[in-house]
C-alpha cells in the first residue's frame, strides 16, 4: 500500500499533542486537549488496519504476529527501563507489584498500584496499546469470515461490547476497559477505509471544511473548558481523519518531508517522550524558568528522544524481525 502523506501528518501532529500534554501537566501547566491526539491515532488505527488488510490479504495469525512485531518489542523496552528505574530509585513515587509488571508487558488491564482509581501499566501511556491490542484481536478473529461479512461484524461485536458496559456498569478492569465508547473509534477508522478504498469520500471542499471544523472543535473544547471525552473528541477525530484523506485524494496536498518522518516516528515519539520530560521537569525544579518554558523545552526534549529511539531502537529492531521472519518463512531446500 503506497504512503498515505496525510495519515502520516495526522500521526505527527497526534503525537506532538500527546507530548505536549504530558510536557504542560508535569511542569504544572494546561493543556488538556493535547490528550485527544489519542482518539486520533485510534481511528488511524483503525483506517490503516482496514485498508491493508483489504489491499494484501493476510491470515488471522499473520497479522496478529506482524502487530505484535511492530508494537511489542519497544513498548517492553521502555517498560523494562520504567522497572529498572523504579528498583534503582531513579523513579522513587513509582510502586510496582509483580501482577501489575506482567499485566503490563502482556497487555492486560489492571490497576496502577499507584493510583487504584487509573487502569494504567508500568508505562503509563501504554494504556492505549491494551485497547490496540484487543482491537487487533477482534479484527483477526473477523479476518476468518468472509469478506462481505467482515466489516458488519467487527461493528456489531464493538457495539454490542459499549451496550454491555451502559447495562452491567462492569467494575474489572478487563470490562472497563473494553466495554468503554473510546473503542468505537477504531471501528469508525475501518468504515473510513472502506469508504476511501471504494471511492465514496467528500470532494477536496467538503474534506477541508471538515478538517477546519474538527481543529476549531477541538479548539473550543480546550479554550473554552468543555466536556473532554471520547463522546466528544471521537466524532472530532473523525471527521479529521476523513476530511484528511479527502483532500489527498483530491491531489491537492503537498509531501511535508519532515512532517512524513515525524509520522513514521510517531510510535517511538509516543513510547519515550516521557521519560525526557521527566528529566528535564527535575533538572528545572530548582530555577526560576517559567512553568510554559519547562514545558516547551520538556516537548522538545521529548520529541529528540523519540526520534532517537526511532533511529536507535525501533528500525533496527524492525528491520532484525523482518529478516528473522524471512528467513523463517523461506522453504527449506529439496
């Protein structure tokens, strides 16, 4: 599937607004709506599953296999440095119990030993990879039925998880987290893909009115202090996603070079930011530099050491299990 520039530039803008949240909240600032680059990259995720899955067929168990490469081995890196951190005492107000440090590098919700009210791993914003990963599930699953069937069943299964959750009011964990409404935004990715692989998208006006309409949206929810929820950023983050691809489509978006990268980038930038920002938020406790400043240069610390790690950890680590899963894969010789 050829790069879709605008879902890379939609990447990079949700990761820089997860940094800069997490920069303004630790320095003492606000910037709340930075949060709802999450309901982004969810409906990407959803979008870009759909659309490869689609062009390039694949088996239940190869695309399970391939997501679990892709997002696995840093996400239990960072995690392994959270944990040796904490042991240390590099990290003193994090508390760790064994059930939590295995329900972290398996995915499986739990609560923060640190917080009982926040259903968070050792890393905290690897939150969002428990709900990718059991989208990855239910898709694979879906992936054995025949394709007309597909899409009306991952929508009936996701829908029928949130009406679970308004009836039971679940209380585990597990069912909090996967009967929460935030989970229909990868479905809403996927009807997004199927819309653009079949060529039923808005014109070039219609996607650029709908992308000025989700940033002033998302605008006004963070100027103006209203409700921040996936009820109200998800259908913002769609029509983002939708009124971006529309205007690809149209031929009339321009190849941003460093943006292109910053997306490709945008996992790595995601998983590491936070530990830059820790320490830059440390390193300036002492002075007198303004709670903003701390903040921009936590961000960009943040943004340096996640694309660090793109270069140093996630490519080579990609590029070693796509040779080992070649080699694999091969025939062996008569």
């Amino acid at each position: 599937m050829k790069t879709l520039y605008g879902i890379q530039y939609l990447r990079a803008f949700a990761a820089l607004a997860v940094v800069f949240f997490h920069a303004a909240e630790r320095s003492g600032g606000h910037f709340r709506i930075g949060a709802a680059g999450v309901d982004v990259f969810f409906v990407i995720s959803g979008f870009i599953m759909w659309t490869m899955s689609e062009r390039r067929p694949v088996t239940p168990l190869r695309f399970v296999l391939d997501r679990l490469q892709r997002i696995a081995p840093s996400y239990w890196i960072v995690t392994a440095i959270m944990i040796g951190g904490a042991v240390v005492g590099l990290f003193p107000n994090l508390k760790l119990t064994t059930s939590h440090i295995f329900g972290s590098l398996l995915f499986i919700p739990l609560r923060s030993p640190n917080d009982s009210n926040e259903i968070w791993p050792v890393l905290v914003q690897g939150w969002t990879l428990n709900f990718e990963m059991f989208f990855y599930v239910i898709f694979a699953a879906c992936l054995f039925l025949p394709q007309r069937l597909r899409l009306g069943s991952l929508i009936g299964v996701f829908v029928a998880f949130v009406i679970a959750g308004v009836i039971i009011h679940p209380q585990s964990p597990l069912l909090v987290t996967y009967t929460r409404p935030i989970i229909l935004e990868f479905v809403a990715g996927a009807v997004l893909g199927q819309l653009w692989l079949k060529g039923n998208i808005p014109g070039f006006g219609l996607g650029l009115a709908l992308m000025v309409a989700a940033i002033g949206g998302f605008a006004a929810i963070e100027i103006l202090s209203l409700e921040f929820n996936e009820i109200t950023c998800g259908p913002l983050a769609i029509a983002l996603v939708l009124g971006m691809v529309s205007v690809e489509r149209s031929g009339r978006l321009p190849q941003i070079a460093p943006l292109t990268y910053l997306g490709n980038g945008s996992y790595s930038i995601y998983l590491w930011h936070t530990l830059a920002i820790s320490v830059v938020v440390k390193l300036a406790a002492s002075t007198p530099i303004p709670s903003d400043v701390v903040a921009f240069l936590g961000a960009i610390a943040g943004t340096v050491l996640g694309i660090f790690a793109y270069e140093l950890v996630e490519k080579p680590l990609r590029n070693l299990l796509r040779n080992f899963s070649w080699r694999r894969a091969r025939p062996s010789p008569a």
